[in-house]
C-alpha cells in the first residue's frame, strides 16, 4: 500500500509568490486588513478577487510596510491603545514598562529614583480619571511586578528607551451597561494562544435578562503566574468596575487555574466582598484527570477498554456529587467517596488494568490533590 505519495494539489492553492504581486493586489490586501485587523481577512479577500491564494506570512509584510516602501514604526499594539485613547466609547488601564523621562516631569527626582532607568507604571482612561498615571512600585501587593519587568528587559536585551508592553484591560461601554444591568453573577476564564503576540485572553463575562452571555472585559495578560492574575484582580478590575457595582456581585465563577483561583480568593475580600466562589466542573474534573492520570496509551492495547470505561465511570461519579438528587448531605457524601476509594483500590480494578499499579497510584492522587481540595465549591449538598 503506497500511502506516503503526496496527493495531487490544486493548481489555485499553491501559494502565490509575492513578488509577482501587483499594486492592486497589495492595496487590496492592505485597505483589507487595515478594515477588520486581521491577516485573514486580506488574505481570503486576495483569492475571492484575485483568484491568487498568498499565505499569512507573505499577506502581511505589505501591511508593515508604508507605501513607499519604508518599513512602519508602529505596530498594531501602539495603534490599538491610540484607539482606546481617542475613543470616547472605550475605558482601559495598561501595564507597562517604560523610561523614566516619559512620565517624569521634573527632572530633579530621577536622581533620588535609585539611578533606574525605567519605571513600571499603569497609564488609566476611566470615568473618573482621564489619563492617570500610576507607578506599580508604590502599591505593595504589585511592587513584585517592576521586578519581573526588569528581568524580561535583561531576557530580551531592551535598551532603556524602548518601551516593554506588558498588559492591558479595557471595556466598552455600550457593552459594559449591560454588566451594570445583571452585575450579580460573573464568568472569568482565559485562553491561551489566542493571537499572534503571544497574549492570554482573560475575559469576563455576565448573563443578561434574555438568556444571552455578554463578554463585558478584556484583558491581555503575558502569562498564567500569579503576578498576571494580581495585576487584574488588585488594579484593573479596580479601576475599570465601580465600588458600588462591585458590591452588588454574588457570585464568581472561573476555571481550574490555581494561580487564577488564589488571585481571586483574595479579590473577594477586597474587590468583591459579596461575592461567593464557584468552580468549573468540567475544568474540576476532567481538565485534571487528562492532565494528571496516564493516558489509555500507556497500557496494552487488550486492557485499553477496560480503561475507558474505568475512567468514564470515575469520571460520572465524581460528576454525580455536583448534581441534584444523587448526594443530598454530608453522609451520603461520605459514603460515596469512600466506596469510590474502594473501588480504585479493588483488585479487580488492578486485573482489569493489567496488575499497573501505578495507575491506581496516580487515579488516587488526583482525588485526593485535585478533587477533594475543591469539594468546598462544588459538593451539591452545600448549595441547598
């Protein structure tokens, strides 16, 4: 059997050189683009007109490019925030890393500034403050983050003139009054790789009369450690939401992330103090057990069936403490996860996985370190 032939490709989908393309080409590519800030866009609007299919990496060299040639000195994230700025629509706070003379105005303090050449600061356009400028050193619970800065600067080999972008919220506020009409329950939840740059999106969303979620903010954070998520929940949710529809939030619910779940523990005492912690079952249960159990894989391939429905039925019944009529008090609960620990521990259970103990071992430790460290959130039997 000859598989490893290449199959035979259509003429119009090899990519299309970018040197052979004309000016009409380039300036639709381009006026395309600019339009809707995607390199898709350009692209699939190229092959639609043109019947010519140019790849994302060469679509978008004559967007960073002027027409005469020269190569553009903004990129899309400055474009973005001078946006945000003239927009009277948009409400933002960004973290970033820059020279001290940018937001110095007297000259004299930067010699009693420890002889830094940068300063981490958070740059704010809200209702109440139209351009304020705070530096991140003088709060105490962000002043670890100027730290970080430093170090990713020295990582990237930035001179002291160019500015480390780092984060940024913002909401928009035809969309952010809909938040203000059903403020009592909210979703956080991030995505990774979700752009080119690099970013984690980490939106919050609410519930609105109608049945309909509404994403009513986004933040760009660099990462998923905790000085990301500290930013968000002792700055930006700060500013960007006011005290008094802070206070009217009942309930909180978010993802599996540890870092995400501390961050907002601490959030509830002082941002939300209304507010009650909820947990994503999905994220709870299944997200860990992909993540911390072996995979089917690592057994023979007899006892692979045995393990998926050994797995599947863990996975009800962990499930089955989070739901109506299946656990209704505290000894029920106790029951049922005390036959669910003989269960894992039967011999019949090691037979059925081909005598791998280490399987057992590891479906144990994430019960233990996975689930019953989060039962507080979703034991049914709370909620009554």
């Amino acid at each position: 059997m000859h598989n490893d032939h290449p199959r035979p490709l259509d003429p119009s989908l090899t990519p299309y050189p970018k040197r052979l393309m004309t000016d009409e080409m380039i300036n639709a590519a381009k006026q395309a683009m600019d339009a809707q800030t995607s390199k898709a866009a350009g692209r699939n609007f190229v092959f639609r007109q043109f019947g010519k299919y140019i790849n994302a990496m060469k679509i978008a060299y004559p967007s960073s490019r002027n027409d005469d040639g020269s190569r553009k000195k903004e990129d899309d994230i400055s474009r973005m925030l001078e946006k945000f700025q003239s927009s009277d629509k948009v409400r933002f706070t960004t973290l970033s890393d820059m020279p001290v003379q940018d937001y110095l105005e007297d000259k004299s303090t930067n010699e009693n500034a420890n002889k830094k050449l940068t300063r981490t600061v958070s740059v704010t356009k809200s209702e109440i403050d139209k351009n304020l400028i705070e530096n991140v050193a003088d709060n105490p619970s962000l002043a670890e983050i100027e730290t970080i800065a430093q170090s990713e600067r020295g990582f990237r080999n930035m001179l002291p003139e160019h500015i480390l972008f780092i984060s940024v919220a913002w909401t928009v506020l035809p969309v952010f009054r809909l938040f203000l009409l059903c403020p009592e329950v909210i979703w956080c939840d991030v995505t990774s790789h979700s752009n080119n740059k690099g970013f984690h999106l980490l939106t919050f969303s609410c519930r609105v009369s109608i049945n309909k979620q509404v994403v009513f903010l986004w933040i760009w954070i660099p990462n998923q450690q905790r000085f990301s998520f500290r930013w968000v929940f002792q700055h930006a949710l700060n500013i960007l939401i006011p005290k008094f529809h802070r206070d009217r939030v009942r309930f909180i619910m978010k993802d599996g992330d540890n870092q995400q779940r501390n961050e907002v523990l601490m959030a509830l005492k002082q941002i939300f103090p209304n507010a009650l912690e909820g947990g994503c079952g999905y994220h709870v249960v299944h997200c860990t057990w992909c993540k911390y159990v072996p995979k089917v894989a690592t057994l023979q391939r007899r006892y692979q069936e045995n393990f998926k429905k050994i797995s599947s039925h863990i996975l009800r019944w962990v499930y089955s403490w989070m739901q109506p009529s299946f656990v209704e008090n505290k000894d029920e609960y106790k029951i049922s996860k005390f036959l669910l620990i003989k269960f894992i521990s039967s011999q019949s259970m090691l037979s059925a996985l081909g005598r791998k103990s280490n399987l057992v071992v590891a479906t144990l430790r994430w019960l233990w370190a996975y689930i019953n460290a989060w039962e507080r959130i979703f034991l049914f039997y709370l909620r009554i």
